[in-house]
C-alpha cells in the first residue's frame, strides 16, 4: 500500500516527498496523528517545495551577474552605507509602493551587489525582475527601434515588477539612446519599480545623455518616489590590497 501512494503521489506531481513522507508517517503513527493532520503536513511540505523551485526559477530568468546577499555585504568596510536602510529596502516594501531605488557612488563601492542583492529578494518571492546594464538595454532599444518593433520591446520591459538598471554614466549616451530610455522609465513611472545604479552625481546626467532636457525628464521621473543611497568611501575591488598592507604593518610593528 505504501508503494502504492508513493505512486500515486509521484504521478500528481509530488516528486519530492517521498523522504519527507515516510519519516511523517512513523512519527504520525507513533503520536496517533489524524488523517485530516497528516495530509495537511504532507500538502504544506509539498507547497513549500514548489515555492522553492519556482523562486529558484524566478531567479535564474532574472539574469543577475553574479548571486550575492545583503548578508555578504561588508558594512563595517562600507561605512557610508546605512545598513538598517538597506535592510528596510529588503522587504520589498518599495515594490509595493511602486517606488525605485537610486545607488549613486563611485566605482567599486558595492553598487551592483546591493541593486543584484535587493533584486534577488524581489525574486525569490516570484516578482518578476530583470537585470541589465543601461548600455545593453539602450542596445537593445535601438535595435527593436531599427527593425520597428519598439513599442513591443518597451511593453516588454516596462512589465518587470523590478528592473534594474546598472552603470549608468559608465559610457556616454547619444540623444537616440536617451530619448528610448526616457520613453522606458515613462512607461514604467508610477507603476511599477526600477533600481538604479550610477557614478555619476545628478548634476552630470546632462552630459551623460547628450541632452540636458531629456536627463532632467529622467531624473524627474526617477526621483520622484525614490531612495537615494549614496555610497562613497574605498573600492571592494582594493580591499584586500588594504587588508594584506594592514596585516604587513602590524607584523613590522610587532
């Protein structure tokens, strides 16, 4: 009979619970569980493992760089950071207030691991996310624009619950490219969320995006219902030079 429900269970799709099932039932056995308790422990187990695996899914469609956690982030090597703030920004809340998120520092300060760190929470409980730098999405813009089908393309990115747009200012933008960025974050303005990462301060988008009209129409619409996190201080990608001139200092003073 045993043989006969694990069957059962593996042909309605429950293809996981066989080790979880066999242990339950002993203990159920054992403690005179009732039927009615037990299949809810077994149907509970079976929906926290489908909610693994399409969190799990969710996540690797999301074309992150890289996974990194909040958790991973050095905070006492980034002091300019406001853990609680980032902590807070975790919980999704934004997304449910439809509001974007601003890193702004210079190179190597942790930008792209906090914004990948945030999207993937935004993942794991199947808000659909996609991450891409602004170089590659302007790319692919134009190119949707060359062969008449922007309108689709723009639908298809402004559908994202969270999109997150990385190094912004890392290379010039020409009028095109920033006129089929504004008419993205349009779209996207007050419906759903964006992150965004940049080195360069505000005042500068003009000269990043050939246009100082169209900068401004960005940033406008960027900004307004956003959190600014400015990050300065030394480059993760130095910290370990740091580290090893630290610990041959002390060794000299020793």
């Amino acid at each position: 009979m045993y043989t006969q429900l694990v069957n059962n269970l593996d042909e309605l799709g429950f293809t996981e619970i066989e080790p979880f099932l066999s242990e339950h039932l002993t203990t159920a056995a054992k403690k005179d569980v009732s039927l009615q308790e037990s299949l809810l422990r077994i149907t509970e187990r079976e929906i926290s493992l489908r909610n693994q695996r399409a969190a799990q899914i969710q996540v690797s469609v999301s074309h992150f760089p890289y996974v990194k956690t909040i958790d991973e982030f050095d905070f006492h090597f980034q002091t300019s950071v406001n853990k609680s703030e980032i902590k807070d920004l975790a919980t999704l809340r934004f997304l449910e207030n439809k509001e974007n998120i601003l890193f702004y520092g210079t190179p190597g300060t942790g930008k792209t691991h906090l914004a990948t760190a945030i999207g993937i929470e935004a993942a794991k409980k199947r808000n659909i996310t996609y991450f891409i730098t602004c170089h590659d999405l302007i790319q692919t813009l134009r190119k949707a624009y060359d062969e008449n089908r922007l309108e689709s393309r723009l639908k298809h990115f402004a559908k994202y619950k969270l999109l997150i747009i990385d190094e912004i200012g890392y290379l010039p933008v020409d009028k095109t490219g920033a006129n089929l960025l504004f008419q993205l974050i349009a779209k996207r303005y007050e419906h759903n969320s964006t992150i965004i990462t940049t080195n360069q301060p505000f005042s500068k988008w003009g000269d990043v995006f050939s246009d100082s009209m169209l900068a401004n129409a960005i940033l406008d619409r960027l900004l307004h219902h956003s959190h600014v996190v400015k990050m300065v201080g030394p480059s993760y990608r130095t910290k370990d030079y740091y580290d090893l001139l630290d610990s041959g200092e002390q060794n000299q003073s020793r």
